[in-house]
C-alpha cells in the first residue's frame, strides 16, 4: 500500500514539475512514507501448537481459540486425546484452511472426569455437610485426574508418529494446559518455542496472582463465599495450602524434560511453569 502511494505521489510531481514547493511537498511526503516502511516490521501469520488436557471444556476452549486464530492468519493445530469429544464446528473447518485437529490414542472410551464414579464424587461433595469429607472426596478426585492426565500424556510421548509430526511442523508457539506440567510442557521446552498457559482461576499462583485460600472460597463444592467466617477462612486456608503442596510434589519430576530435552537444563513441572514470564507472555 505504501508502494502505491509513493507511486502516485511521483506522477503527481510529474504533473506539477514547474512548482517547486509542490514538488518539495511531495518528496517530504515520499521519504516520510519510506521511513514508515523501512522501522514498520513486517506482519506474518505464527504457526502456533495448542495441547489441552482431557477435560472436555478444556478440548473446546483450545479448539475455539485455534479456530479463531487460524481467521486471523495464524496456522494452528490441536493435539487432544482420542477419547474427547471432538467440537461440532472442527468438521467445519478442517476442510483446507489454516487449521487442524489431530487425536493421539489413549486408553479408555471417555476422559476422566466422564468417569460414573467421577459423577457419584462429585455428588457426595454437594451434599455432604462435612468439610472433611469434602476435603477427602476431593483430593481424591485431583489425585485421579492428576495420574490419568500424566498416563495420558505419556502416552504421547510413547507415540513416535505424532511426537515426530510435532517436531517437524515448525511451531513457533505453543499454548499449553497447566494440569501436569512437568509432562506436557516438556514438549514445547524441548523445542525450543515460547508457550503459554491457560488460566485457570485455581492456579492463579502460577502467573503470580495472589489469591489466597482464606480470602478466596475454594472450588472444591465447599459452598462457601468470599463472606466467609472465620472457621470457613480457617478451613479454606488449610485445606487450600495441603492441596498445594501435593501439586508441588506431583510437579517436582524431571524425568519428561530429561527424556526430550537431555542437552537443556533439566527443570521440573513448577520450574516449566515459571518459564511463562520469561518473556512476560501469557494468557
């Protein structure tokens, strides 16, 4: 567009060539609009990686945002479990276009959370009067979810064909889900890309938001408000901070990242999780 405009700017000067000040007025114009072209830095389009976990909100999420992405120019593809539930609108636009949807194998016919003695938890939770029966029937649905996402996780890596199609397609960023980092985030730190997490409002520590347990009710159907009195704060506060430390611990392994990347400092899941802010990019 620039071009043009210089372009027609010369034919107009042509035209006024006996007028001095029209034709200053034009070459000023001219080395104005080639000093923009020249500090301008060029637009291109990203090929950008997204791996969600298998939570079917999670699939979706990405997806959309891929979707939308790949609109604006951006080549995207997404990475999700063979057992998620594929997006209605991915039958749309995986004909031709910027965008793609590939499924690696993992065992089982649905996620985790689909799981009926998932449900059956997730029911005693509501009901239950007692905050440590909360507590108990909770942790062991995070413990659950956390092991079947890491097998699940494994089970791409174990997969030559996919790992080697991610490898060779040249992403220059990856947007990442922050449920088992240690696994997952080794992909794109192996790479050598810039990634980014999605956020998620019980990990709002990992992008250095503070959200305490004792002012902020937790999400485990405890029920409670951010007018908590003072044995709620408590028990929010104890029980928040104990589901933290088993996190940390579940994080702390090296193993993936000493797998894919043995050449590159050998971080774990919390220390992947720290290397969002590097370049200060999240979402």
């Amino acid at each position: 567009m620039i071009l043009i405009l210089i372009l027609i700017l010369r034919v107009v000067c042509s035209l006024h060539r006996r007028t001095a000040m029209m034709c200053g007025f034009i070459f000023g114009m001219k080395f104005v609009l080639s000093m923009i072209l020249m500090v301008t830095p060029p637009c291109f389009g990203a090929k950008i990686l997204f791996i969600p976990a298998n939570v079917q909100s999670h699939v979706l999420y990405f997806s959309r945002l891929a979707a939308d992405l790949s609109q604006l120019g951006h080549v995207t593809h997404v990475f999700a479990p063979s057992n998620a539930r594929v997006p209605q609108f991915i039958a749309e636009l995986e004909h031709g276009g910027n965008f793609s949807y590939t499924r690696y194998p993992v065992d089982g016919e649905q996620p985790f959370a689909n799981f009926r003695n998932v449900s059956e938890l997730i029911i005693r939770v509501a009901i239950s009067r007692s905050p440590w029966e909360k507590f108990v029937l909770s942790y062991e649905m995070f413990k659950g979810m956390l092991h079947h996402t890491e097998s699940e996780c494994i089970r791409l890596l174990e997969n030559d064909h996919v790992m080697q199609q991610i490898r060779s397609d040249g992403y220059q960023f990856a947007v990442m889900d922050p449920i088992v980092p240690q696994c997952y985030y080794a992909i794109p730190y192996s790479m050598g890309i810039t990634y980014a997490s999605m956020s998620l409002p019980g990990l709002a520590w990992t992008y250095r938001v503070p959200r305490l347990p004792s002012f902020s009710p937790l999400l485990l159907g405890f029920g409670y408000t951010d007018r908590m009195s003072f044995g709620q704060r408590l028990t929010t506060f104890v029980v928040g901070n104990l589901l933290l430390q088993h996190m940390l611990e579940f994080f702390m392994t090296t193993k993936y990242v000493d797998r894919l990347a043995p050449d590159q400092p050998s971080l774990n899941g919390n220390q992947l999780l720290l290397q969002v802010y590097s370049s200060s990019r999240f979402l």
